[in-house]
C-alpha cells in the first residue's frame, strides 16, 4: 500500500513568458503508418512517416526497418554508394544514423533544423501514441523491441534517456499496447490503493516506462551526424517532382512526416495540433503523470499537455488553452479550483481512425 506521497510539482506558470506555451503537430496517417518503398523515375524512394504521436517512442525501430530495406535494395544495385534522407525531425535523424552502417554517404535535406522540427516539440513519453497500425501488428512489435534496445542501450550516454514510472489515474492505453503487442517488453501495470500525491484518494496505477527528453535527443543525433560527416542541406521541397529534380541521390528516404500530406500527394494525411504548457524544470520531480492530460517532468521543463485538435494544421500556441492545461492538473493536486475540460482535452485511446472534425483554430 501506498503510504508516502511523491513531490508535488510548483504550479507557478505565466504564459505570457517567452517559451512557456508552445504546439506542434503530430503527422497522423489513417489506418497505419507508412513504411514501404517504391521505384519512381529510376529513383528507389523509402517511405517512413505517419506515425502520429509515437515518433520518438518508434524512431530507432523504424530506422532499423528502413536502414534494412535499403540494404536489400544495395544487393541490386551495389554500385550506389549515396542515399539523400528528407527531414531532420527523429525519423530522418534516426534513418540517417543507422544507414551510415552500410558506409554510405548520406546527405539530409530539409527546411527546418532539428529543434525546429515537430519532434522537437513532443512530451516524450516512451509509448504507442496516436499511431494506427492496422494489418502491422507484427511489424510494430518488431520496431518496439528494437526501438526499446536502442533506447535503453543509451540511458547515461548524453541522449537525454530515462527511466521513469508513470502514475495514472486509470489504465494507460498507450503503454498497455506495448504490454500488449510484446510482453515483457516493459514491466506490466502495477494496481495501487491511490497514487502517491497529496489530494489523491482514488485507485491508480504505476507502470515503468522511458522518458525521452527531444532537446537533448535532437541534439546528440545532429552532432552525431556532424562528427560522421554526414551533409545538411538547407531546401525546401514544393512537389514530388520537385525531390526528383533536385536531388541527385538514386536513393531517397522520406522522412517528412506530415509534409508528406502534400509532398507525396497521401490523403490519409491528418494533422493533430497538440499544446503544452512549459514550467520551469524542478529536479525533484522524478515521476510522470497521467489524468485526461499528462505532466512530464524533464530537465529542461515540467511539460504538461493533452490536448488534441485532429484537421488543425497550424503551430501557434494558444495562452489560455496553455493555462487551462496547467489549472487542470493542479486541480488535481489541490493547488487549483477545478474547471471543467474543455472539448480539446481529448485523446483516442483506443486506436480508432480519426477523421477531420471541424475544430476551433486555436
């Protein structure tokens, strides 16, 4: 039984401060996401994007499955020695490290820097979240397994990986669909009589998971890669037509997330804005948390987010969506009235295909 309760987080937000809300996008994909190759004007194109909000957590893995198809690729075509990776979000960081075991040169181009990228904004739980895979159970459990290994194998290593229970006030479906898809991969769920928190009464659960910080992640990778002397060019890309005239690489991998909604014409492209809220870090916070909304306590900041806006496509934070989501968890914790949620405080836990509702632009 749960007798001692765990540091309460310091509340104190102003959003009005530089940094303190901040939003991204999640480039969600109906049905599954993508990862397969195509032949396109004597161009070999891997595809390696839609994967929601799970981009940290399935990164490594998906790198792993792409660094494997151009591999087969290579045993066609062994006298390429380039390949040309769209993106500098995790995915096209992650694919550009693994391709480097096959001693090719690799070459990024991208319109954004690493910490510009949607990645860079992601609250960096390590769970399966908002990614369908229909038909690629199998699949998935691979990524997951090799992802996880990636990750754990870095934990101390400067890549901004931790080890961290999540306390929740009911099951997690995130993290049970990793339980689910490969058991033993992380520790099941443990039930508690209430989690360990001042104002809480109520049952819980705790699970063991990862804590991925992205700042810290990002960065490394880059500097990886710079050490490695692999070359970042700076371009934007307007239409498929586009990469195959500028990019003289025969080997291309598209990492580009939602830009692929338009790049490769992919209409089951769907954005999801998500929000946070960013206080200032506090070193004593060594849990994550989860209630309708989640608090990650990171080094660079308590990040506290949750909402999920499908078919809004823009990155501008809102201070009052910002506000609430901070009010709501401190509620939670006494340190705030309750205020009912409102309708952006919505998540899809149980995997089912989202459509474009029509949303307030917030």
């Amino acid at each position: 039984m749960v007798t001692t309760n765990l540091p309460t987080p310091d509340f104190t937000f102003d959003p009005s401060q530089l940094g303190a809300c901040t939003a991204g996008v999640r480039p969600y994909r109906n049905g599954s996401y993508r990862l397969d190759a195509e032949t396109i004007s004597q161009k070999f194109i891997v595809h390696n994007y839609g994967h929601g909000g799970a981009g940290i957590t399935l990164s490594f893995g998906c790198a792993a499955k792409v660094r494997d198809i151009v591999k087969d690729h290579l045993v066609s075509s062994p006298g390429t020695t380039e390949v040309a990776v769209l993106g500098t979000g995790v995915m096209g960081l992650t694919a550009a490290t693994l391709l480097l075991d096959l001693g090719l040169k690799v070459t990024i181009y991208a319109d954004r820097a690493p910490l510009q990228t949607t990645s860079a904004k992601a609250g960096g739980q390590w769970a399966v979240s908002v990614v369908e895979y229909a038909g690629k159970e199998g699949e998935l459990a691979e990524i997951l397994k090799t992802a996880h290994r990636e990750f754990k194998n870095r934990i101390g290593q400067g890549y901004g990986v931790l080890e961290r229970p999540n306390y929740t006030a009911t099951p997690s479906e995130n993290l049970d669909v990793v339980i689910k898809l490969v058991p033993g991969l992380i520790p099941a769920r443990q039930s508690l009589s209430r989690l360990p928190f001042e104002h809480h009464t109520k049952r819980g659960f705790v699970y063991r998971t990862l804590l991925v910080e992205p700042p810290i992640l990002l960065a490394r990778l880059k500097a990886d890669l710079d050490n490695h002397g692999v070359a970042f060019v700076s371009k934007s890309f307007a239409s498929r037509s586009d990469v195959l005239t500028y990019v003289p690489q025969s080997i291309i991998v598209n990492c580009t997330g939602l830009g692929s909604m338009t790049l490769w014409s992919d209409p089951k492209m769907t954005p999801i804005k998500g929000q946070l809220a960013m206080l200032p870090p506090q070193p004593a916070l060594q849990y994550l948390y989860g209630q309708n909304g989640y608090m990650f306590p990171r080094s660079d900041h308590v990040v506290i987010g949750g909402t999920f806006e499908a078919g809004v496509n823009n990155e501008r934070p809102n201070k009052a969506v910002c506000r609430s989501l901070v009010d709501h968890i401190a509620s939670l914790f006494g340190r705030a009235a309750v205020k009912p949620l409102s309708d952006i405080h919505i998540h899809n836990p149980f995997h089912a295909p989202i459509v474009n509702p029509r949303v307030p632009d917030v």
